[in-house]
C-alpha cells in the first residue's frame, strides 16, 4: 500500500496516510494532537527519498581524496610567493632569486657583516669596570701567601728536606722562630746525655756509655748519637751510631723514647783511647 505523508496547518505534525484513507474520507482527516479536521489532500507533503547506505571504503576514499587536494592547494598557494612580484615591478622573486649574481655585485656565498653586533660588544665593554692596581696586589698578596705555607707544610712533614739545604733550614728556622713553633730539631735537642762514660777497652776499641733522658713534653723517636773526636782540636773521626748499636740488650726491640724517662746506652767505637783528647756526643733526629 502506497503511502503519503500530509501536515497538520495547526500544529505542523507530520503523519503518514494512505490512498485508501484519502479516498474514504474525501481528503478529510483529524489531526489526533491538536483535534483539527483539515484536508489532507490539500496538506500533502513529498515524503523524502531513502537515504542510500554508505560504504565505509568510499567513505576512507574520499577523505583521503580531500586531504591531498588540500595538500596541493596548500602547496600551490606557497609556492604562489614565488610568482608576485612588488609593486611597480615586472621582477617576481623566482627571477630575482635565480639572477641574484647579476643584480648584486658582491658573490652570493659572502655574509654581511653587521654592526649591530659590533655596537652591542663594544656597549658591553662599557659596562665592564677595569681592574684596579689595588685588586691585582690584593689578589697576587693571597696567592702569594697559600704558597708560603704550602712550602712550610712540606719542609714540616718531610724534615730530611732541611738536612740536606742548609737554605730551607735558614728560611724554615726563622719562619718558625717567628710562629713559634718547635722544629724537630728543637725538639731533638732537648734530649739530654747524662752520666757520660769514656773508657779504653783495647788498643783499637773505646767504650762511651751514659743515659738519654728525654725532657720535652711528649715521646720521641729514639735519636742517633753523632761522636766526633778531635786530636789537638782537629776531627780525626766521626762515628753515627744507630739506636740499635747504644741500646743495652734488656732495651733493644725500643723504637721510642718516653718524657722523663732515662734510657742507658753504651757503644763501642773502633779508635784508641790515646788517639783522640777531645770527644762530642750530639743528638740527631732520626
């Protein structure tokens, strides 16, 4: 059965009628909303066409269609700068640019050098305060200070430094005179030899005998002895003798010497009594 569609002039609704219904009623309906007896054959509406179905396919198609026309478009249009041209000119810039050389003196490859870039250096340089006389002195002062005690601290911890430079003892002697502070030489020299013993033991043999008392305020390492003989105040020999040659047998195996607290020593040097009438025992840090 052929279906019409025909509108209500009071309300607007839409309804569906048949040929049949039509035929019946000579045209004339009710409209069940709003009550209103009208002809409907008057009233008909053109019903709208099926929409066909849509394949997703086309559907991918065609977008992708669009999206490289809009690509071609976009691409026309930047490429179109190359083709205007300035007012009052008949150059456009794809010209100019090919024929760059021929307009311009100077080669194509050179840069321009820009003095906006000069004027900003040399304001900078401007704002940069110079270096006073009393800054560089303040600053070699310092430097020249932390390496003074640099080198104080090297001739403090390696003491054979001053043995061997009679120089670095003069300059680290008065330095510390200065700080007051006690050298190792200082320290060693208030080691003191007691009860100091010559006697002849044969013809080529002396025996020296004594004790090491130790009065500075800490231990020390056990010292050398340096024995000088003299014959008519001349040295006819020197003798260094190690801790383990003056140590007595119940003391050997001693590597320190406590404060306060005498230590006997005995030695033997290969000299004749009669050969020498002068002797010197003196104490050397070890």
């Amino acid at each position: 059965m052929t279906e019409k569609q025909t509108r209500c002039p009071n309300c607007a609704s839409v309804y569906k009628v048949s040929v049949t219904q039509l035929t019946v009623a000579q045209g004339m309906v009710c409209c069940p909303k709003c009550s209103h007896n009208f002809n409907a054959l008057i009233h008909l509406q053109n019903s709208q066409p099926a929409q066909p179905k849509i394949d997703p396919d086309t559907v991918v198609q065609n977008q992708a269609q669009n999206l490289i026309t809009t690509k071609r478009q976009i691409e026309t249009n930047v490429l179109d700068i190359f083709n205007r041209k300035i007012e009052n000119s008949n150059i456009d810039l794809r010209t100019y640019l090919n024929n760059l050389n021929y307009f311009n003196n100077e080669p194509v490859n050179n840069i321009p050098s820009l003095n906006l870039s000069q004027g900003l250096n040399n304001h900078g340089q401007h704002l940069i305060k110079p270096k006073s006389t009393f800054y560089y002195l303040a600053w070699s002062l310092i430097n020249l200070a932390l390496l003074s005690i640099l080198l104080f601290q090297i001739l403090w911890f390696n003491p054979n430094l001053t043995d061997r430079y009679p120089f670095l003892n003069t300059v680290f002697t008065q330095t510390c005179a200065v700080l007051q502070c006690d050298t190792v030489d200082q320290r060693y020299k208030q080691i003191v030899i007691s009860h100091l013993k010559v006697k002849a033991l044969g013809r080529d043999e002396t025996q020296f005998s004594g004790q090491l008392n130790n009065q500075y305020s800490k231990s020390l390492e056990l010292p050398l002895i340096r024995v000088t003989l003299k014959a008519q105040n001349k040295v006819i020999a020197t003798h260094v003798i190690t801790p383990e040659q003056y140590l007595i047998e119940s003391l050997v195996g001693i590597k320190r010497i406590p404060k306060n607290s005498p230590y006997p020593f005995k030695f033997v040097v290969t000299e004749p009594r009669k050969s020498f009438d002068q002797y010197q025992l003196d104490i050397i840090h070890p």
